[in-house]
C-alpha cells in the first residue's frame, strides 16, 4: 500500500478515533460535574431545541441538499471537538482570570473574551475546511449558512446537556421557582435556541461571500469580517447575561439579537429564491443540450414539484427509486450553479464529473421506474 493510499484510510479512523475521545471525555466531565441522571436529563431536554434547529437548517438546504455525511459531520464536529476546545481554552482563561484579577473576575473575562473569540473560531473552523477543501461543493451564502448552522447545532447540544443538567443538579425541576430544569429549557430551548447557530451563520455568511468573490483579497476580508461581527454579537449577548440586569439582558434580546435573527433569515429567503431563479433559467439550455428532458422542466423548477415528483417515484417504485431522482435533481441543481461561474479553471472538470452523476442517477431512477425515459419517476 502506498503512503498517500495508506493516509487516505487512516485519516477517518484517525478521526473517528480523536470524535470518540473528545466525546466521551466530555461525558465523563459532565457526570463527574452534575451527576449521572442529571446529565440523562440534561440530554433529554437538549433534544428538543436541537431537533427543531437542525430541522430548520434542512429546510433552509433544499435547493442543493449538502452531503449527508458531512452534515453529520459538522454535527459531531461542533458537539464534540469545538466543544472540547472551547471547554479547555474558556476554563484556562478562567483560571487565569481570577489568578490576575480576583476570585470572580475570570467567570467574566471567560464570557466576555474567551467565550466568543475562542467559541466562534471553533465552530468557525469546520466552515473553513469546506471552503478549503470542498470548493466544488461551496457555492454561497446558503452553504456558508447550513454547514455553519449544523457545526453551531452540535455545540449548542453539547452546551444545553451540561446547563440542563446542572440545573437539574441544583435546583430539580423548579416547581414554584425562578430556576431548575424548566426556567433553563424556557430560556435557551424556547427563547434562545438560535443563539450559537445565529452567531455561526454570520461567519458562514462570511465565507459565502468569499466563494462568490472574484478578487483575493475579498475572498479573506469576507470570512474575517463574519467572524468578527459573529464574536461581536457573541461577547454582547454574554455581557448582557453576565454583567447587565434582566431589563438589559431583555432590551438586547428584542432590540438586538431578534432584529438581527429577523435579518438572517430574510437574506436566507432572498437566497433561497434567488437559488430558485438561477436553476429555472438554467432549465432550458440544459433542455437544448439534452441533459433533461423538456417534460422535467416543470418538476425541476419548484420544490413543490421536486417533492411531488420523490413522491410519486416512491410511491410507484419505492424508496431507492425516489433516491435516485433526488440524486438526479441535486445534478440538475449543481449543474445550474456550475453555469454562473465564469473564469473557474477546473469548471470544464467539474462539470464533466456532474454530467456523469447526472447520468448515471438517471439511469438507475429509470432502471427502478421501469425503463420510463422520458420521465424518471
């Protein structure tokens, strides 16, 4: 076996091997800090707001779905290595807080300074490696969005499991009081559960600007900039919480970071949309080229009718057959993107690699239909 082959299949293991270490030691942390049941409860509360995240992040990537497995991925990345990271660096910065400043004093040089530099350029990190290392695969602001989304999502769920619990440990469920179990799931899991991911975006929205930049230096400032303003919001939101009040936790609750999540979400729809006009108006060469026939073009130019077409495909020939035409129509979609790119170098490569997918989920989605050609469910 040569040394590149050998590196190619050590690397997962290798990775595999760092995930399981880094999460199990953060389990262990966390049993060791609030206890056993508490950390069962912890967890069980922190599915919640991490289901209702990620499901809003998938709807978010319709258009081109990521790669399954690197959205797990960034998951797992996000909840147990930038997890880990970030408990290491924010407890070393505590302790060297309250060494210089005073007992006390380090908890808030942790949250102010620590926490969002350290935090944001964890899950930041993962973001990057896309960018660097899946180009193809990075076409803007969307991608930038969704791989910083599940990254925040997983670090938010490993977060939520230790204040829960801790919480619990505390003070049980709370009943009658102000704290425990229920007043911690109310504030994060139903008033807050976007906070990380929110924070995450504006760097992903930073390496989406990047991948559509022309110029390199714009292709630096960009992911720099999110990063920053994403450490900005960060250490406002954690001063907020730690040195002000309730009525100045509450006033840059609904006067900064619900305006701001409002404008996220507005730029994901224009994006969305705008994702939606690139692809229809792409339709028709690809017509003429004869990479889809002129009776999809209707299907491919909606997700409604994606979806209904899946269905059908399902319904009529089961589920590796609406796998095939999901394949079929994430082609179509990359193949439109891949369109808009002038100048790229290895876009003649590219786009032969697309063809061939293309081609091929087309022909196994008809092999499952029953030799239909002219229309793949």
């Amino acid at each position: 076996m040569t040394a590149p082959r050998r590196i190619t299949v050590l690397l997962p293991v290798l990775g595999l091997i760092v995930v399981a270490i880094c999460g199990l030691t953060l389990l262990a942390l966390a049993t060791v800090r609030v206890g056993p049941l508490a950390v069962v409860i912890g967890m069980a509360a922190a599915l919640v707001p991490v289901a209702a995240v990620v499901a809003v992040f998938l709807w978010i990537d319709r258009w081109e779905p990521e790669p399954a497995k690197l959205l797990r991925l960034a998951f797992v990345y996000g909840a147990c290595i930038a997890a880990i990271l970030a408990l290491l660096i924010n407890n070393t910065a505590e302790a060297v807080g309250d060494m210089l400043l005073g007992r006390g004093n380090g908890g808030k040089i942790s949250a102010l300074v620590s926490a969002p530099l350290v935090e944001e350029a964890a899950k930041g990190s993962f973001v990057l490696a896309v960018f660097l290392r899946r180009s193809e695969e990075f076409d803007g602001i969307i991608d930038g969005i969704v791989y910083a989304g599940f990254t925040a999502a997983g670090f938010a769920f490993t977060e939520n499991i230790y204040y829960f619990g801790r919480a619990f440990a505390e003070y049980g469920f709370g009943g009658s009081t102000s704290n425990g179990v229920v007043a911690a799931f109310v504030l994060r899991g139903v008033l807050s559960p976007f906070t990380h991911p929110l924070f995450a975006a504006l760097t992903g929205v930073g390496f989406g600007l990047a991948a559509r930049a022309t110029s390199r230096l714009a292709k630096v400032l960009a992911p720099i900039g999110g990063y920053l303003t994403a450490v900005l919001l960060h250490a406002l939101w954690n001063g907020s919480a730690t040195l002000g009040g309730g009525k100045t936790f509450i006033t840059v609750y609904f006067l900064i970071m619900v305006p701001m999540f409002i404008a996220v979400a507005l730029l994901v729809l224009l994006h969305r949309r705008r994702e939606q006009r690139i692809i229809t108006a792409a339709l028709p060469a690809m017509v003429k080229a004869r990479w889809i026939a002129p009776s999809e073009v209707e299907l491919l130019s909606s997700l409604g009718g994606r979806r209904l077409w899946r269905r059908q495909a399902r319904r009529q020939s089961g589920r590796p057959a609406a796998k095939a035409v999901a394949a079929y129509q994430g082609s179509v979609t990359a193949l439109a993107f891949l369109k808009r790119r002038n100048g790229s170098a290895d876009r003649a490569e590219r786009e032969s690699e697309l063809l061939v997918a293309l081609r091929a989920s087309r022909a196994e989605a008809v092999r499952l239909a029953g030799g239909n050609r002219d229309h793949v469910g």
